[in-house]
C-alpha cells in the first residue's frame, strides 16, 4: 500500500497509507502513512469493532491536513484489543476426538466430511452476520476442496479438477477456502477471542489441520520446486510451523 500511495502522489492525489509493516513504509517514503501495530490481514484492527476501526480510519484521514513532511509516518497509539487472550475460550462448536489414520483414505474422508458438517452450522451464522465470506477461492465446495486435499495424498495424485489450473494451485487455493472456513465459524461465537487462539485450537484440534500438515510434508518432499514452495510457504503460517515444531 505504500508503494500505491507513493505512485497516487505522484499523480497529484493525495493519499495516505495504512502501514502494517513500518519497515516498508520507512524505505518507501510516501508522503503520509499510519503505522498500526496489528497483525497482517487486520489493517483497521479487531473484527466486529465498528467503534475501534472507525478510530484508525480518523487518525489516517487526519494525516491529509497535518503539517507537510515531506515524509509524516505516524505511529496509532493503541494496539488490538484482541490480542488479549479471552480466558475459556472454545469455538461456537464441537468437533468429536480424532482418531483417524491418515493413510486410510476412506476413513479420512469420512472423518473430514463429518467435521465439516460439525462446523456447518457456526459457519452459516458468520456469513448471515457479516454478510461476507473469503471462501470460495478454489471455486470447489468445501466437502470437494477438504476431498481434494485429502485424496492428494494418495499415489498417484488426483487431477486438478480444473484443467486451466496447475494441481498445486489447486491445493494452494483449497487450503485457504477450508482455513477460512473453520476461522469464519470461530468468529459466530459470543466473544471474539485473539487471531493466536483460533489459530492454535484449529491447528490442535481439528482433522482438517491434520491433512494440511500431511499435505504440506508431502509437497516439502516432492522433486518438483513450485510444490516445494507451496508447501514452505502457502500452507501452515509461520507462527504455526515454530509452535508445532513441523521445521
């Protein structure tokens, strides 16, 4: 986004960027820009916070009439109030105890189908709230997308089930459709909890992080250097990687 406002400038619009990472504002050196102290993904900071959101958007527009830098990068004084871990949290679902061997395909597929209905409902409730979804990037429905990851363990591998998109993009595209699935329905619950509590209980507790990180040792061994990326980067989230000592 800085370098967008920078090239704006440039043609005589003013703008002013909201920076998550402060590094790249500082080397850019676009005329205004608000730093934020949230995490990536969260520009305007906790979800559902109308009141919190509208305050970031004020700070960052007030930037258009401070006092000429030429560069002005200020810091938002608070941080997300999300970051707090709420105390007891639990996802508005429960997912029954995972017992399955992921070198049984059958009982693979069956035990991911059954959690994706377990999730369904919370997930409705998300969308009906929000009005909005980031599902939906693979274009598969989510029982096909979770199927398809988990039939991609398999020897050989399935197709891409869209001849005008490579497997791996496929695979890429189908893990973020069911992360964000699962993240979306956390989010129907009472409380919004911090980003880093979704993302540990997902990653601990669910079949469908099981298959992820099957995937992503799977695509780390291929010989084929675009799955090997998507697998070092694409799949897991870094935190996650450290946390769960995958390497």
């Amino acid at each position: 986004m800085s370098a967008l406002a920078y090239y704006l400038e440039d043609q005589g619009i003013p703008a002013v960027a909201i920076s998550l990472i402060r590094l790249h504002s500082e080397k850019i050196a676009n005329p205004r820009s608000l730093w934020v102290p949230f995490e990536l993904g969260r520009p305007f900071g906790p979800p559902g916070n109308a009141a919190f959101q509208t305050r970031v958007i004020a700070t960052a527009l007030g930037l258009l009439t401070a006092a000429p830098g030429p560069v002005l990068l200020a810091d938002f004084p608070d941080d997300d109030p999300t970051t707090v871990e709420l105390p007891g949290w639990q996802p508005p679902f429960d997912l029954p105890p995972i017992d399955t061997d992921l070198t049984d395909q059958t009982a693979l597929a069956r035990a991911v189908t059954q959690e994706l209905r377990a999730v369904a409902p919370s997930y409705d409730r998300f969308v009906a709230a929000s009005r909005r979804t980031t599902v939906g990037l693979s274009g598969l429905g989510l029982a096909d997308a979770a199927l398809y990851i988990a039939a991609s363990l398999a020897d050989p591998p399935p197709p891409s089930p869209d001849a005008a998109v490579a497997a791996v993009q496929m695979l890429r595209w189908a893990v973020d459709d069911v992360k964000a699935y699962y993240l979306e329905a956390m989010a129907a619950g009472p409380g919004i909890p911090a980003s880093r509590q979704m993302q540990a209980w997902f990653w601990d507790r669910s079949v469908a992080a099981r298959l992820i990180i099957a995937l992503r040792a799977r695509l780390l061994a291929s010989a084929e250097p675009r799955s090997q990326a998507v697998g070092r980067m694409n799949l897991v989230p870094g935190a996650q990687v450290a946390r769960l000592g995958l390497g």
